[in-house]
C-alpha cells in the first residue's frame, strides 16, 4: 500500500507541477515580476512546500535529523536536475541567457550553506529562545540578499529560439487570463502540498522496512521525491525558452529549503536543530558548498567571451560527477 500511496503521490506532484510552471509563466509574462523574479519567489517557494510539510512532519515524530538533512538533500538534488537538463539541452546554451539577479542568488545560497557549515563544525552554543543564533543571522542575511537580487534584477537578452517558442506557445497560454493564472497557481501549489506529505510519509515507511539510516533516507530518498515539482517546473520552463524561470526556480527554491530550517528550529523546541544532527550531515554540506560554487563558475563562464558550443557542458558535468561521487560517499558513511 505504501508503494501504491508513493507512485499516487508522485504523479499527483508531476502533474501539479506542470501546472505550476505553465501559470507562473504566465504570472511573469503579464506582471511587471518578470521570469526572474517570479522562479526565484514564486515559483520558487510553491515547489518548496514538499520539503516544508517534509520538515514539519520530521519535528513531529521527533526526527530532526530527517528534518535537516531532507533540505541539504533537496538542495543537492536541485543543482543536480539542474546541471542534468542542462547538458541534454546544451545546444541551447541554457546559463548564457541567465539573468545576473540568478548569479547573485547562487552566491546568497552559497553563503547561507555556509553559515550551516560553521554552525555544525563549529557550534557556538550561543541561542535566544532556544533557537541557534546561526538562524538569526540566517534571515539577516535572506533579506538582505532578496534586496540586491531585485536591484540587479535585470532583462537578459533573449536568444532566437526563446522568441520562436514563445509564438508556438502563445496558443497555449493566451486563452488564459491572469486571474484564472493566479487562481490555478493557488490550486496547484495546494496540491502539491498534500501530495508532498504523502510522499513523504510512504517514503519514511519504505524507508522504515528497509533499515536504511535516516540521514540517507533524508538526503536521497525523500529528498529526490520532494524535488519532484522541480524537476518538471525546470524542464517545462526550458522547453518554454523561459530560462530565467528554469534557473531561478532551481536558485531559488534552494533558498527557500535553507530558511526552511529557520522555521523547522523555530518548531524543534528541545535543542538548536542543527546540534542534532547526523555526522554525516557534515560532509553534505560540504558537498552542498561544493556544487554552489561549481554552478556559480559555471553561469559566470557560460556569460564569458570563452564559452563555445564544445565547452559549454565542462561545468554541467563536472556538477555531475560530483554530485555523483558525494553521493556515494554519503551512503558510505551513512
């Protein structure tokens, strides 16, 4: 049953998420938000809510490790499907039309997982109503970076192929008015929460029946099925031409995950959660510094004057191998 409840859920989630995407464009097409800013808040914050219901159900059953790790997880797996769809549609060059307010997220994601960083191989002890004063500098520094991204936000140019979709698709999108966008966007995120909590309570009970630790069930399992809205928003909004939706969902969304723990520490009121977790959430978060710092150089080669055609894909790889390879060390020292 729990298998069957899975798949259910899974699908529900894929099919929501296509949705999703398709509104949001349309969102950012006809309000002064622009794709940008649309995936990196919009967008962004209705395909976290997996990871949200995924962390508030881990602080019920008294499991911050599952709570932490499901949100570095999702983080990985982000940059992951990101860097993989960026290879099949390596023609398209998809990071050289990136909006510079993408980049500017990418450094905020790369230094609030720092921040994690310092506080699990560094714990200061130092927390105000119980919760860690590493999430007070968190939201500090959220805040601060949502400011510069809307003053760098700014149009890219458009490549060809964005223009001769965008009249294949108007068909598609026009018939649809911003009114019946934004409704069927509240419609879709709604479901993508309940399915959300589904998976990840089948996902804990199969995860349960197998013995597997939960730190790997948080990094991989539930992580890669919360991550499921993701992977079909980006892959909708290539095909559009939309890349400024495509990337800043994946950027974005891995903002929203972070300030997730904010909220879950807010909920965890025995210890600050990130006293709590597994040792190997360590090596994840390096993990996670790691891939940030790949997909920064990658959207600033993909802007360079040394970028081709045959040398594009060398950063999406390089993501992948070591996407790849930090897995299987997790699963090791799980």
């Amino acid at each position: 049953m729990m298998y069957i409840i899975f798949i259910v859920a899974a699908v529900a989630t894929v099919l929501s998420a296509v949705k999703l995407s398709t509104y949001a464009d349309i969102i950012g097409e006809r309000t002064s938000l622009g794709g940008m800013m649309v995936g990196t808040l919009l967008l962004a914050g209705a395909t976290s809510l997996p990871e949200l219901t995924t962390s508030i159900t881990a602080i019920a059953v008294d499991n911050p490790d599952i709570a932490v790790s499901n949100v570095l997880g999702s983080n990985l797996f982000n940059l992951f499907i990101l860097a993989i769809l960026d290879l099949y549609y390596r023609k398209k060059q998809v990071l050289t039309y990136v909006d510079r307010g993408n980049i500017t997220t990418a450094y905020m994601s790369f230094g609030l997982s720092a921040i994690i960083f310092i506080s699990v191989m560094l714990p200061s002890g130092y927390h105000f109503m119980n919760i860690g004063i590493e999430m007070y500098l968190m939201v500090i520094f959220y805040i601060v970076g949502l400011k510069i991204i809307g003053k760098s936000n700014t149009n890219s140019a458009v490549p060809e192929t964005a223009a001769s979709s965008e009249e294949t698709e108007a068909y598609h999108t026009g018939a649809i008015s911003l009114k019946k966008a934004k409704v069927g966007f509240v419609i879709a995120a709604a479901v993508i929460f309940i399915s959300g909590s589904l998976l990840t309570i089948a996902g804990d009970a199969i995860a349960v029946s197998t013995g597997i630790s939960s730190s790997f069930v948080g990094t991989f399992l539930i992580a890669g099925a919360t991550s499921l809205p993701e992977v079909v928003t980006v892959l909708v909004a290539i095909q559009l031409a939309n890349y400024n939706l495509a990337v800043g969902n994946i950027l974005g969304s891995n903002l929203f995950n972070i300030m997730i723990l904010v909220f879950a520490d807010i909920l965890y009121r025995q210890e600050p959660i990130l006293t709590m977790v597994h040792p190997v959430t360590t090596f994840t978060v390096i993990a996670l510094l790691g891939l940030n710092i790949i997909i920064i150089g990658g959207m600033l080669f993909a802007r360079s004057k040394a970028v081709s055609l045959k040398n594009y894909y060398l950063p999406s790889s390089a993501l992948v191998v070591a996407y790849l390879i930090s897995s299987y060390i997790i699963f090791t020292l799980s």
